[in-house]
C-alpha cells in the first residue's frame, strides 16, 4: 500500500523524537495505535455490513412449488440470460390442443 523503506521511518522516527520528545513519544504512540485500530475496526464493519447486504439480496422471484430451477449463462456482452430447454417448449407445444384459425373478412 505504502512505499516506505526503513530508512525513511527512522527518518521519520528521529524527527518525532526531536519534535514531541522522548518522555511523551509512548503515550503518543499508543494514540496512534488506538486511532489506527479502530479505523480498521470500523473499516472492517463496514465491509461486513455490505457483504450481508449483497448476500441479503435475491433477484430471483419466489419459486412455486414444482417449479424448475432457473439455469442462466453469461453472454458474450457481459450480461446473464436465461437457458431454455427446447425439448421442453416442444413437448407443450405438442401436448396443446390446436384451435383453428378463422379467417375473418371485414
């Protein structure tokens, strides 16, 4: 995350010695450490809340009693679409009774 080489803490170490002096440099190290852990710390919730409210989510609708399971694939284009068997289509068409058609003359 950061590039800093151990030359440049002790830099930076040597400067805060010189700057807040060696007698309040633990107190004000240990503030550091507080503030770091809990911006983690909220930081960390943050993430856990997000990801409970993503898996939270259902797009589907309800499923019905003997309904089939719905199969997607993701296209070319990045988008997901719906995966019909044609066997399936047949067999209602087939299974449906065919009306006749009348043609009307208006």
């Amino acid at each position: 995350m950061f590039d800093f080489s151990l030359s440049e803490f002790l830099v930076v170490g040597v400067v805060a010695v010189a700057a807040i002096g060696p007698k309040e440099m633990p107190v004000v190290v240990r503030k550091i450490a507080k503030f770091v852990r809990t911006i983690r710390h909220f930081v960390d919730n943050a993430k856990r809340e997000v990801l409970d409210a993503v898996e939270g989510l259902d797009d589907a609708p309800p499923k019905r009693e003997g309904e089939k399971p719905r199969r997607f694939i993701l296209a070319d284009d990045g988008h997901y679409r719906e995966v019909f068997d044609i066997s399936e289509v047949l067999e209602e068409t087939k299974t449906a009774k065919a009306e006749p058609v009348s043609k009307e003359q208006p």
